[in-house]
C-alpha cells in the first residue's frame, strides 16, 4: 500500500490526463467535424454510443478487483488473492464473449435499425466501424482487469502515466490521419492499435512490477460467486450509466437524424468533461473506502472523510459550472459554429444534474466497499428509464433539450432517494454533510456569478475579449474561494502544493 503520495501523484497525472484529453476535445473536435462533415461525425458518434453498450459487459469487474485486492492486501493474504485473481480471468474471458456475441447483433441488425436515416454507404461504413470498435472494446475491458488491479495496492502513478501518454500520441496521429484524407473509420482503427498497446503495458506491469498471480488449481467457487454477485450490481448500474446518455444519442438519431445527433453529442461531451475533473480525485478513493471499512469505521469518522473529498471536488465542479453557465454559449458558437449553440444548455442542464452525485462519490465507494450496491442500482433501474422515456416525449416539442431535461429528472429522483439510504441505512448524516459542503463555498460562489454577471454586459465579441473575461472570472474564483470558500486545512493544502512547486522548480 503506498498511501497518500501514491493518491496525490495520481490525482496530478488524472488532471494532466483530464486537460490534455480536454484541450484536445476542444481544439480537435471542430476540426475533426470540418474534416469529416456533420453527417459523418453524427455516424461516427452514433457508432460510438452502440460500442459504449458493449463496454459494460465487463460484468462490473474492475470494482470488483480493486475492491477485492484491496482487502487482501490489508489482510496480507496473496494466496487468496491469487486465488481471487484466477477467478476474475474466468469473467473476464466470459465478458470478452459477452461482448463479441453482443457486437454481432448490433452488426446483424444496422439495416433494420437505420435504413431510414442512414443511406448504404452510410451503413457499410457503420459496420466496418462497429467491427473494429468490437475489438478495441475487448482489448480496453481486458486492460482495465490489471488496471484496477493496480489500483487495489493504491498503485496509480503507472497506469496514469500509460493514459496521459496515449492520448498524447492520439492528437499526433489523428492530425496527421485526417491531414492525410482519412475518414471516420481510420479514427477508429487508430483508437483500436491504441487500445492494444495500452493492453500490453498494463498486463507488464501488473504482472512483472507488482507481481500479481493468477490461481486456476485450487479456484473456489464461492469466490466466482462472490464475485459475480457484487459485479452484477455494478454491471447493471453501468447499463442504466450507459442507458442515460447514449440511449439519448441513438433517439435522437432514430427521430430527428445525424445532424441533431451531432448537436445532442456535443452537449454530452462538455458535461461529460465536467463530470472527470471531480472523478479525477474521487476516483482514487475506493481502495481507502475498503479499508476504513475493514477497520470498522464509524458512521462519523465515513461521514468527516465524505465532506472532505466532497468539498475537494465542488470546489473544483463549481469553477467549471459557473464559467460554462456564464460563457458558455457564446464559447460554443465561436468554437464549433452557430448551430452548434444549442448543445450549451444540453451540457448545463447535465452539469447541474452530475453535481450532487459527483461531490457524494465516497458514498458511492462506501456503498461498494460494503457491498451495498444492489439497492443503488435498483433505484437507478427504475428511475433512469422513466427519465429516458420523458425525453423522448419531450423530444418533439423541446427537441434535443427536452432529451436531455427528460434524463435529468429522472436523475434526480433517484438521487433524492440515495441520500435518505445514505442517511438511514448508512448512518450518514445527510443534513450534516450538505452543510460541511456549502459552509464558506456558498456565500463565495455566489460572489463569483455576480463577477461573471459584470463580465457579461463588458461589450465585446469574438475569441480575445472571451478569453479576458474567462481569466478575469477564474482569478476572481480562485481568490474568492481561497479568502471565503475553503476553511484553515484547505488552504494549508494548497499552501503546500504551491511550496512544493516552488521547491520542485527551483
């Protein structure tokens, strides 16, 4: 177990990772759009949101690993992780099959899916597509098994580093394919050759620098069990995750067409965005969550260390939402093109209702760590669909937004119900919580949005004047919430952070 610098060394590489993946969104995208028109970028995401279906079919197993590796690290027992180990191979093997199996039907059934909106040439490119998006997400499933068994001994720098150094050589090569006249297919490819490397990497590392070992002789069937039993929530929560947003992608698709897709795809992809800047570091959590939950910690001791990683996280999610509401629009017709202006208040109404769930994530992990998983995923089964079903009436009349605001409310209905589990079930102190969260956050937020609200009347147009008022917004935040919005150890934290940066370059 490395602790804390192998958590912080993490958390640096996710960020690094998080703004390379987003500046490249943002400068990429409008011209991968140009390069490929809008109807194709519309296939091109279509096809990305029926691979995103397949890549569920992990059963849920990385959860499962890092949590299972974790408690066998802090008993000290290799044999049984070993054992556990051969037994999460066996999954994985029958999600791979899962996965191709799954893939065939999508492929067998794109004619009679999108004959109305897709023409023939538009649907053999669709196939080629789906083909070699089946691959890359056998080869991306089976690279998150030693990722995630990496993460269960807290070792986070090496798989990070991997990621941040493919997307890198991404933006290289997709430049360079689409310079050279390649299409939507050679994107897709390229993904596919990335996916195996990264395969390669993790498996070496896993095996060879942690020296983890995999048991077939003496494999106990009450491990598969457990195994299956608390990946199956997980797997079906991951559905309902895929359900929310993708379902939204491929209505859209079916009922209005590609161009729309287009439209809804880009408001999904900034709230998205929004979404892995808190998970960066709230991600990193679910080994420790197993072990404050091996240690028998109490309900006050979870609920201090859940407004901890909550205020890291809103502090974080709140710069974001409040610069996207106030500058947005005007960002995404400048970056993409005026069509494109409607996807603004797609991504806002998702950012608004991703922000509860991200800042609670360790109750999330908690739920995880003490297999209580099933009752969230229940919850979400229910409630998500209906909020699908909402959009598409609300499509016809609000057209992409009312796709989104219909999965937004059922979003929230479910969150609404996770928090008197947290609170009743749990022993969390809901009410408690909140008000830890939005103690000195609040009132210096909402400074914030009256800076922003005077940087809005600034007269002005075009990318200079937006990214004055974009910095002058982030400079008023950050001193706002360092005087007002964090308390006596936050600021020590970043005190430190900043001595340490000066120590490091000087």
């Amino acid at each position: 177990m490395r602790g804390v610098s192998e958590i912080r060394r993490g958390a640096l590489l996710s960020y690094a990772t998080i703004l390379v993946v987003n500046l490249s969104g943002l400068l990429l995208t409008p011209f991968i759009i140009r390069a490929l028109g809008n109807a194709e970028y519309g296939l091109y995401l279509l096809i990305g949101s029926l691979a995103a279906y397949l890549g569920v079919l992990d059963f849920g197993l990385n959860n499962a690993v890092t949590r299972y590796v974790a408690q066998c690290v802090a008993k000290g027992d290799r044999t049984q992780e070993a054992r556990f180990l051969g037994a999460a191979i066996v999954v994985n093997a029958l999600a791979a099959a899962a996965i191709m199996g799954l893939g065939g039907i999508f492929y067998a059934h794109i004619d009679a899916w999108f004959s109305g909106t897709l023409d023939q040439g538009q649907r053999d490119q669709a196939r080629i597509m789906l083909l070699l998006l089946i691959v890359n997400v056998v080869l991306t499933v089976s690279a998150s098994l030693f990722t995630a068994i990496c993460a269960g001994y807290e070792r986070f720098t090496y798989p990070k580093l991997v990621n941040l150094a493919r997307y890198l050589v991404r933006i290289c090569l997709i430049l360079t394919l689409l310079n050279s006249g390649g299409g939507a297919v050679a994107l897709v490819a390229l993904d596919t050759t990335l996916s195996l490397l990264v395969f390669m990497a993790n498996a070496f590392y896993a095996v060879r620098s942690i020296g983890a070992r995999f048991s077939m002789r003496s494999m106990n069937v009450q491990i598969v069990r457990s195994v299956l039993t608390f990946s199956a929530w997980v797997f079906l929560f991951s559905i309902i995750g895929q359900l929310q947003w993708h379902s939204g992608q491929i209505i859209v698709g079916k009922v209005i067409g590609m161009e729309a897709v287009a439209v809804y795809g880009i408001g999904i992809m900034f709230g998205t965005y929004y979404g892995t800047f808190s998970t960066a570091i709230t991600g990193l959590f679910l080994p420790r969550a197993t072990y404050m939950t091996v240690a028998n910690a109490s309900p006050q001791e979870l609920g201090k260390e859940m407004a901890r990683i909550g205020r890291m996280a809103l502090l974080i999610l709140l710069l974001i939402l409040g610069g996207f509401a106030s500058f947005g629009h005007e960002f995404l017709q400048l970056w993409a093109g005026p069509e494109y202006g409607s996807a603004w208040l797609v991504a806002l109404v998702i950012m608004l209702a991703y922000t509860v769930p991200l800042v609670q994530s360790f109750a999330n992990q908690l739920l995880e760590a003490k297999a209580l998983f099933a009752f969230k995923a229940k919850v979400y089964l229910v409630a998500l669909p209906l909020g699908v079903v909402l959009g598409y009436y609300l499509l016809e009349s609000l057209g992409v937004l009312g796709m989104a605001l219909g999965i937004a409310s059922g979003w929230a209905v479910a969150v609404v119900v996770m928090n008197v589990y947290y609170h009743r079930v749990l022993g969390l102190d809901i009410p408690r919580f909140f008000s830890a969260l939005s103690k000195g956050i609040a009132p210096a937020f909402v400074g914030c949005l009256g800076v922003a609200g005077v940087l809005r009347i600034v007269p002005g147009a075009g990318w200079s004047v937006l990214l004055a008022k974009v910095v002058i917004f982030t400079a008023a935040y950050a001193a706002l919430m360092y005087l007002v919005g964090m308390n006596n150890n936050e600021r020590d934290e970043v005190k430190g952070v900043i001595e340490r940066f000066k120590w490091t370059h000087a």
